[in-house]
C-alpha cells in the first residue's frame, strides 16, 4: 500500500471524527441537564432542578415538568456569556474546517494540485483544532465551577452537579482536537515539506558549470606549483563526481 494511500485513508478516518465530534458539540446546545440537583421533600416526595446556558427547569415526582428562560442576558454573570461564545465558535469553525477538508482530501479531487490540497486540508485540520479547544475551555471551565461551588463549604446557595451535556462536550470536544492534530500533522508534511526534484535542464545547467570552472587556470603558492593534468567529470542525475590527478612539477 502506497503512502498516498495510507493517507486517504487517514484523512477519511478522521473526516468521521471530526464531524462525529462537531455533533456531538452541537447537540449539547438543547440538552437541558447541564447541572442537576435533587431535593427530598415531604409533600412532592422529590423535586430535580436542572439547567443549561439558556433556561433553568424542575421536574417533580409526578412527572411535571416546568423550564423557566433566563430572562435577562445582561443580568448574567460574564462566564455563562464566555461560555456561550466560545461553543458557538468552535461550532462556526468546525462547519468551515468541514468544508476545506472536502475540498482538501485526497479522494474527492475537487481542489487543484497535491501541494495545494495538503494546504487546504491543513487548514481545516487548523479549525477543527482551535473549535475543539474553544469547546474544550467553555465546557471545561463550565465544570470545574460546579466542582468548586459543590467542594466549598461556604457556598450557602444550592449546589448542583455536572450533568449529561457537559460530559458529551467533552467527549466532542476531544474527538475535534484529535482529528485536528492529526490533520495537521499529516498535511502539514505534505503541504510545507514537499521536497523539490531537479529536472533534466537544471542538471545539464550544472554540469555545464562544473566543467566550465574546473578548466580555468589555477596558481598555487609556495616552492613548488603543482598542475592539473587530468579532469574527468561524471554527471549522474546531479550528483557529481570529480576525479582530479596531480603531477608534481620537477
């Protein structure tokens, strides 16, 4: 199996992982169980609260189930903005890596030459990349403060758990970071390390030169000179060897 093989088959293996991963962010969006807290009570018997970035619920033993949207954004402290900002991005970024990674690939042979196909899927390995690290602070940072207000026993108001949709995030999150990396490394070789061939005529060239420079006169000082009495030249697809003979100057 060829190299070029080998990559298609990369490229393709991680084209499935990259949009697995872009999914699964964008399905964390309508999750509601974000955070999640359950209460005894005597009457209802139990009450569960949850929420996410963008309404805040309770269900009750019954079965009733009541969501309530936060009603004003600027009321909101600056992290649930933060966090709501960097998950659209990476799914913005996501979309468009999806795109040049089609154009890109090696299989679908809709983007100009190698070199130029390598560029393009670099480039959007680069936004899987940077979409999956922008999920990864929002849902990262999301979690460790819950983790600290559940941890502090100073925090008098209702403490909440990690729900369900942080934990997807963070497995999209991943899969997007792993397939950008991969990504890079693979067209990044390609793309920027592409190695130049010498062609027939810049051969030639040389060679021409090499001759050239080597039949002009050369002096040397000292007692006693030294000539050149022999000059063989052999050209082979540019390496050149010279095989120079000296006869010392009675």
């Amino acid at each position: 199996m060829s190299y070029r093989t080998v990559v298609m088959y990369m490229e393709i293996g991680c084209f499935v992982v990259c949009v697995s991963g872009w999914m699964l962010v964008c399905s964390t969006l309508p999750i509601d169980i974000w955070t999640w807290s359950e209460l005894d009570s005597i009457v209802l018997g139990t009450s569960n609260y949850f929420s996410n970035l963008w309404k805040d619920c309770m269900s009750d033993s019954t079965g009733v189930t009541d969501c309530k949207d936060i009603p004003s954004l600027l009321a909101l402290n600056w992290d649930i903005h933060m966090c709501r900002a960097l998950i659209i991005i990476s799914i913005i970024l996501a979309f468009f890596g999806s795109v040049l990674v089609l154009v890109g690939m090696k299989c679908t042979k809709i983007g100009g030459s190698e070199i130029v196909n390598a560029r393009l899927t670099f480039a959007g390995g680069m936004n899987y990349l940077i979409g999956g690290m922008c999920s990864m602070i929002a849902f990262s940072y999301y979690g460790n403060k819950l983790r600290a207000e559940f941890q502090d026993p100073n925090y008098k108001a209702q403490k909440f758990e990690i729900g369900v949709g942080v934990f997807i995030g963070w497995g999209g999150s991943s899969l997007l970071v792993v397939g950008g990396l991969i990504y890079n490394i693979f067209a990044g070789r390609d793309g920027f390390h592409s190695r130049v061939v010498p062609t027939k005529k810049s051969i030639q060239l040389l060679a021409h030169t090499e001759i050239s420079e080597s039949r002009k006169p050369r002096t040397t000082s000292g007692s006693r000179g030294s000539s050149i009495s022999g000059i063989t030249t052999t050209t082979n697809f540019g390496s050149y060897v010279r095989d120079i003979s000296w006869s010392p100057r009675l």
